[in-house]
C-alpha cells in the first residue's frame, strides 16, 4: 500500500513539474514575444514630454506619432516595465520600427537625447531668452529674472548687464527640459572652458579683463562681417582707449535707442544719456551690445598693431570700411560716405 501512495506521489509530482515547466515555458515565451515587440513608426519622431506629463499624455503623444500599433500589448508592456507610475518629462527620440521594451526602459530611466541649440548673435537678453523658451521648455520670463537679479549675477562673477557675457556662439548639445538655472550653470562652464590658457594669456597683455574684452569684440562684431578686417577695427578702439578717447562707436548709438533697423544715425542719437552712448561717455559700455563670435574675440586679443583712430563705411557699400590715421582723412572719408546716403535716399 505504501510503494502504491509512493508511486502515485511521485506521478504527481512529475505532472506538477511538467505543469510548471508548460507555465514558465509559457511566460518565457510570453516576454520573449513582448520583448520583441516593434513599434509601429516607419520614421524617426521625436517626442517631447513636459515635466509633469502622466502616462495617458505619453500614450497620446506616442499615438499622434503613429508609434502604437497594439494597445493591449504596449499597456502590458508598460506595466510590466513599471513604467506607467514613473513618467518622466523630457525629449525622447524614437527611432524607426525600434524595440519598445527598449524604448520604455528608456524613458522609465528617463534618458533623454540632447537637442541642439545654437547661440548666435543676440543683441539683448530679451531676444536669447525668447530663442531658448522656443527651443527647450523653460519659461523666457524666469530666465530674464534671474539674469537681471544681482545676487545670482554675482555669484557668476557678473552683474545684470554683463551676464550675457557667459553664452558664447557655438552649438551645445542641452537637455530639453533643463532648469534655467542649471542652463547658467552650464554656460558658465563653457565659457570657462573658452577661456583657456591661451586666450587669458592674450587678456592680460591688453590690461583688459575677459568681460571687457567681450565687451569690445561685441562691438566689433556689430561693426563687421568682414572677418578679415575685424583686427584693424578693434585695433582703432584699442588705441583710441589707450589715449582715452571717446570710442564713438555707432553701433552703441543703436543699442542705447534700441532700435536695430537704423541705418543712418543723427545728431539726436548721440545726446542719448544712456550709459551705451559712446560719444558721450568715455570707456567701454557697461556691458557687451550682442554676443560677439569667436572671430571678434580673437580679433580683440590679436592686439593688431597700427596707427588708425577713425574708420567709416566705404561709399561702395561692399560692408569694407576706410581707416584713417588722422581726422582730415577720416572727415573725406565719411564725406563720401554720406554723399552716398543722400544719392541712395537714405535718411533714417
């Protein structure tokens, strides 16, 4: 009777095992089918998920783009991962008939791909932070607030007006949904990273500091996009500080009456009382007019060495200018220049 219950426990024991061994069998095949799961885009998307974003916002987002091609599964998929409880803001690319357990591991880790951001010449704080708030999430306002705010200026080595100094042209790879702060953070970096050996070796030759020498090459850049001719016009504003002259710089005129469209200045624009007005005030600005190029910061420390103190707009309007050494040659110079305005019927 014993051998007899003996072999019946053991027969049920082997179908139990069979039974379980079917199951597991089962469920690895199961999340081997899951796992293999394509999604269901034909091209590369990019998604964008503000912070905050619930999981029913990523399932529309994926859905607007074509990704999802089976519900049922994704929403197993996705509970599975644990992702549906930890969603996280941010931008995502999703390539092409990529895996979708890859992608959810992706976005429930919260890997995010970087999107590109160019600097480029702004002339003020208002119009960088209005490019940044349309290419990544954060708000324009916050961002000037805390560029205008005195304490967090300070703690960059800034003020207010000089801030600007710390974005430098050039493309950076940014996280879409990076805070205003980190985003200072990050360009203090690299524009210590600009600054290298080399440039602050050049710097101190001049007797400038980084912030002026940024100040100037702004000006610089507002003068000319002519790169090969950037080292003679910051070598007339260098020589005219070194004498301590006025710099006269008409590109400071426009920035102080903030208008940017003017193409011929008057007298009235050079009793502005703004500190930019170069032709009242001596020195530099308090701060750069735009974020000049690399071109116009080397073109300040190259530290070219001539004898000019006046340079105008050629009459031929190639975007060349006319240098001179003495006013005489500058005042035939700018003669000719303004005759050409008057031909030309340009008046404002």
């Amino acid at each position: 009777m014993k051998k007899k219950n003996k072999h019946k426990n053991r027969r049920h024991n082997v179908i139990v095992g069979a039974i379980a061994a079917l199951i597991l069998a089962a469920a690895v095949a199961g999340m081997a089918l899951l796992r293999g799961q394509k999604s269901a885009n034909s091209e590369e998307v990019t998604l964008f998920l503000p912070s905050g974003t619930d999981y029913a916002a990523v399932v529309d987002s994926l859905d607007a783009h074509g990704c999802i091609a089976n519900h049922a599964i994704f929403n197993t998929m996705a509970r599975l991962r644990h992702y549906r409880d930890n969603v996280k803001g941010g931008c995502y690319v999703v390539k092409a008939r990529c895996n979708l357990w890859s992608l959810l591991t992706k976005l429930y880790y919260g890997n995010q791909d970087p999107i590109h951001v160019t600097i480029n010449k702004y002339r003020t704080k208002e119009q960088l932070s209005l490019y940044l708030d349309k290419r990544l999430e954060l708000d324009a306002d916050t961002l000037l607030a805390l560029m205008a705010d005195d304490s967090v200026c300070a703690a960059y080595g800034h003020t207010p007006q000089t801030i600007i100094c710390m974005f430098v042209q050039n493309t950076y790879d940014i996280y879409w949904n990076i805070s205003p702060r980190k985003l200072l953070d990050r360009m203090k970096k690299e524009s210590d990273r600009f600054w290298n050996s080399n440039r602050m070796a050049k710097c101190k030759a001049l007797n400038l500091n980084t912030t002026e020498v940024i100040t100037l090459a702004s000006i610089v850049e507002e003068e000319t996009n002519k790169n090969d001719e950037k080292e003679l016009i910051a070598s007339v504003y260098l020589n005219r500080l070194r004498k301590g002259m006025l710099l006269q710089a008409d590109p400071t005129l426009k920035f102080a009456a903030g208008d940017f469209t003017i193409q011929r200045l008057l007298n009235k624009h050079t009793e502005s009382d703004s500190p930019y007005n170069t032709y009242r005030f001596r020195g530099l600005p308090p701060g750069p007019i735009c974020i000049p190029g690399p071109s116009s910061i080397d073109a300040v420390l190259a530290n070219r060495q001539t004898g000019y103190l006046y340079f105008c707009a050629k009459a031929d309007f190639s975007g060349y200018h006319a240098f001179a050494t003495t006013l005489q040659q500058h005042n035939a110079n700018a003669a000719a220049f303004h005759a050409e305005l008057n031909r030309r019927k340009i008046y404002k």
